[in-house]
C-alpha cells in the first residue's frame, strides 16, 4: 500500500511520525519517497529536515535510523523556534541537526551525530551561534568539554563579538565561567560591541555584589581582594543564590500543548510537557529536568522520605513492635507513605503512552483511596472524643472503607470512561468521591474542635491548619487557580496541581504530629480501651488494597476489550 497525499497531508504525516518518534511509519514513506530524505517541510515557523526534527524531538532511534539506512545529509540547514527564558518563541535559522541536538540539551544525540556522522562541530548559524555555544547555555558542562576534546572553537563568539563567557557569567554558571578561564584561558577582558566585558554582565542581572564575588569565578586570577567577613558572608550569599537559580535554569523540555495528544494536557498548561513513546530512561531521566510535572514529582518525593523519617521517629517513642494501641498509626503511615509512592511515580511515568497514562493515574487513585482510609483510621482512634469512640468505631471503619472503594471506582471509572475534551461531569465523578471521604475522614476531628476552647492547644492547631490547607489546595485544583488567569505563565511552578500536591503534603504532616499530640494528650484514656486487633488493623488495609487492585484491573480489562472490538 502507498501513500496518496497532498502536499499538506504530506508534511503532517512526517511531522508526526517524528514528533512522536514512530519510526516505522517513518521508514515506509521515506521507502516509497527516497528524494525527500533531505527534503525541508513546514511546521508552524520551523523549516527542518526529518533529521533537525529527530534531532528537536529528541528521538535517538530516529536520528540512528536516518543515519544509518538514508545517509541523510548531515550538514542540511532549517530553521527552528525555541522557548526563551520569558516564554517568547525565538526564531534559529540555518542550524543543523548538531546544532539542534546541543540546542534541546540532548548530550546523547549530539554523540551520536558526532561519531558518527562527523557532524561540523564549529557550524555557524545565522546569529553565528555554534553548538559549544548552546551547551554552555544550558550549564552542560560534560557537553562542552566533550565538544572542546572533538574540536570545538571555545573563542568564536557570536554576532556583536558576544562571547560564550559572556553568556556563562551572565547566566550565572560557575562551573562553565571556571572551565573557560582557567583551562581554556578565555580572556575576561575582551569586550563585546557595546563595550562590555564579562564582568559587566555578571554584575548586570546582580549575580554578583562587588569584585570579590567575582573572585569566586576566577580564584586562580592574580587579583588583590580584600578577605574580610563581609566578603566570605558576600560568597556564602552568592552560593546559596546561584544554587537556587540552578533549578531555575535547570534545563527543559520543549513540547507545548499543541505537540501531545489531547489526553496529556492540562487546562492552562501551554509548556514544559514530555515526549511519548520514549525509552523508560527518558522519564526517569526527567526526574532531573524541568517540565510541567517537576514539581508533582518532588513534593511527593520528599513526601515519602519525610513520612519514612516519621515511621522511625515515632517507632523509637511508641514502641510499633511492643504497644499494640500504636498500631493505628502505622497502618496510616503506612497509607500516607503509598499514597505518596503512588503519586510521585504517576506524574514521574505516565507520559509515555496514553496506556500508561491511564494505567498511571489509576494506581494514583489507589493512593488516594488508601489514604483517605488511614486518615480516618487514625483520627478515629486517637482524636475522637470518647463518647463518640464507643458509639461508631467498628461501623466507622467499615463505612469508611466502603467510602475508600467507592472513591477509586469512580476515578477509575471517569479516567477511563470520559475523554477530551471533558465534560464537567468527570470532574464531579473525581471530585465528589473524594470529598466525601474526605469529609467523612474529619467527622471526629470537627467534633472535637467544636468542643475545644482557646487559646487552641498544639494538637488542635496541627488539625485545624489541616482542614484549612486541605480547603485551600481543592479550591486551587478543582477551580484551575491560579493559572487560568496567567495561562502558560505558572507551566513549570506555581499551577494548581503543584499548589494542590504541596498543600496535601504538609495536610499529611499537620495530621501526624497533631494525632501524636492526641496521643500524648489522651495516652490514659487510649490505655483503658481494649487493644487494637492486628488483624483488623492490618487486615482492613490490605482488603482495601485488594478492592482497588481489583478495580484497577476491571478498568485495564475493560479498556482492552473496548480497544479489541474498534
């Protein structure tokens, strides 16, 4: 069979099988149209050969392909648009694939072309950038030294005689300001068009106070600077500032919204999403990156190292092993910490195929239904007031585990069932489960604030910032605030979905050391009941974990037959 095209069906068919990196589509067009290897098609503002594009999407089995079996032509020129640090669409013109591999930070591409396909590696573009240029843009340290051991020009410097330790102090890179100085002996006195050195940029965007944090990036330079303790307080500044600038400038990824499929956008995210159908390596690598889910992924992490300190912390004061009335909360930490588990990796994982994705969220819901049980599992025990302890314990448990169940199901049910774009019921399939077991969750919590008196003591302040932040973070996600009103402005930090995640993060923290001041607080009261059964205890998560692995598998099973008869 033989593609019968337009010209402009023509040019999306490659397109998209590079973007999404499908590489047999790829090989059977270019089998059928061999002349158009070199070939420059249209996307938006971009002109690019199929080996640019590979080279832009970050797709090393394509570029490997196009070099192997169509000895494209390396050194083919395009045209290219690229975020800038304000979100503005800048337009590179004549660039080739190396130079497009450096510009996307893609150290293993830029390899490749390297070695072999000998790519030009002091290839001017149209601005007279070089591929040492871009790596030094993008702090890549092991890039630029990599191009500098293979022949690369660290002296060429770009239109305006704009040098590339220039651009590494005024990024603020010490490690590449380093490099250059002091063993490449790039001269920090040369001046650019204007008159400016690299000094003069350094101080511009205030990287640097005076001369002797400068000395911070030329220590080898024999220049008298005065050592006093304004200065060394001057350098520890310096440090910690240019450490946080790092994960501001931390390198990122380019798709926006229109590049994939509608299942992987977020409302009001125009930027930083990652590429489907890559290797595994690519998303874990991503852990390290800046895209849209960054963010998500972090505040989780340190979720479960935080919660894992908790485990040992209170075990060393409540003796687990030993004191059976202990054993509600680590059936909740436990909770807390898979629910954590689940959503770090979800965000971390689920772009890689639509598959996936779903598979992905679904588990997060799992994570979601756990901790919603241990949550109310612990307020239950240890921050209910007594009479309301022995009138609804056992039946508690029981309806907040069918709750659990009932908050999964329904999740699973919208991702599953529902697709772009979404009607505003999905979101009431998500939210009202949720809120529900939220809310039934804190049923002892509000008793027992109701009943307290102020000043509040540690442990109703811990309960009641919970409820309060928990408030906060739904209205941010459910209502897309803030983003909404500065759409593509909070792609990287600052959206809802961030906001929501860092809120449930410190909820979870509140909740614990509240209930261990309960415990504290009511260590006599808590004594005097019968013990807590491990079987129920252990017993009642696990079967709620079965429930939603069962769920789970129903909805995969589902998917698949539905696939199977279209």
């Amino acid at each position: 069979m033989s593609f019968q095209l337009s010209a402009i069906n023509d040019e999306e068919l490659v397109h998209d099988a590079v973007r999404y990196g499908h590489i047999i589509s790829l090989e059977v067009y270019l089998n059928q149209n061999p002349k158009c290897i070199n070939k420059l098609y249209t996307y938006g503002k971009s002109q690019w050969t199929p080996l640019i594009a590979a080279c832009f999407y970050q797709h090393e089995h394509v570029v490997r392909m196009l070099l192997t079996n169509y000895k494209s032509n390396i050194e083919a020129l395009g045209t290219i648009t690229l975020n800038s640090i304000d979100n503005r669409l800048d337009l590179a013109e004549e660039v080739s694939a190396l130079w497009t591999a450096g510009a996307v930070n893609n150290f293993d591409i830029v390899k490749l072309l390297i070695e072999n396909g000998n790519a030009n590696i002091n290839h001017l573009i149209k601005t007279h950038s070089t591929t040492l240029r871009a790596a030094c843009y993008h702090n890549n340290l092991k890039m630029v030294k990599y191009l500098i051991e293979h022949g690369a020009n660290p002296y060429q410097s770009k239109k305006g005689n704009y040098t590339n330790l220039m651009l590494s102090a005024g990024r603020q890179y010490p490690a590449i300001v380093n490099y250059l100085v002091n063993e490449l002996k790039c001269n920090i006195n040369e001046r650019d068009e204007n008159g400016q050195t690299a000094l003069y940029y350094a101080t511009e965007i205030e990287i640097m106070f005076d001369t002797t944090r400068f000395s911070y990036y030329f220590s080898t330079i024999p220049v008298s600077f005065e050592h006093d303790i304004s200065a060394r307080l001057q350098r520890l500044y310096f440090r910690v500032r240019s450490t946080f600038i790092s994960f501001q400038n931390m390198s990122r990824y380019p798709y926006t919204f229109n590049d994939v499929p509608p299942l992987f956008v977020e409302s009001f995210i125009l930027h930083g999403y990652r590429s489907i159908h890559q290797p595994w390596s690519y998303y874990w690598k991503s852990l390290f990156h800046k895209h849209n889910e960054t963010i998500n992924v972090w505040s989780h992490l340190i979720g479960i190292l935080y919660m894992g300190y908790l485990l040992y912390y209170y075990n060393q004061r409540l003796k687990f092993y030993e004191n059976s009335h202990s054993w509600p909360f680590v059936v909740s930490l436990c909770t807390a910490i898979i629910m954590f588990i689940c959503s770090a990796f979800a965000h971390l994982l689920h772009s890689k195929s639509e598959r996936i994705h779903r598979t992905c969220f679904a588990i997060d819901y799992v994570g979601v239904s756990l901790h919603g049980f241990g949550s109310g599992f612990l307020h239950i025990y240890y921050s209910a007031p007594q009479w309301y302890y022995d009138k609804i314990q056992y039946q508690y448990v029981f309806i907040l585990l069918l709750f659990g169940i009932l908050a999964c199901f329904l999740n699973c049910f919208a991702q599953y069932y529902f697709h772009p774009p979404y009607p505003p019921l999905k979101r009431i399939c998500q939210f009202l489960p949720c809120g529900i077991l939220w809310i039934y969750s804190i049923i002892p919590l509000i008793i027992g604030l109701i009943s307290c008196r102020f000043p509040l003591d540690l442990s109703s302040i811990c309960h009641l910032g919970q409820v309060i932040l928990f408030l906060i973070g739904a209205t941010f996600f459910a209502f897309d605030i803030p983003q909404r009103f500065w759409p593509g402005g909070l792609d990287f930090i600052g959206q809802s979905h961030h906001l929501f995640h860092l809120c449930i993060y410190f909820v979870t923290v509140c909740q614990m050391h509240g209930v261990y001041w309960d415990y504290e607080k009511n260590q006599k009261i808590l004594d005097q009941r019968s013990k807590p059964d491990l079987i129920f205890c252990a017993g009642s998560m696990i079967s709620l974990i079965l429930w939603d692995i069962v769920i789970v598998w129903y909805f995969q099973r589902w998917l698949r037959e539905k696939h199977h008869v279209y």
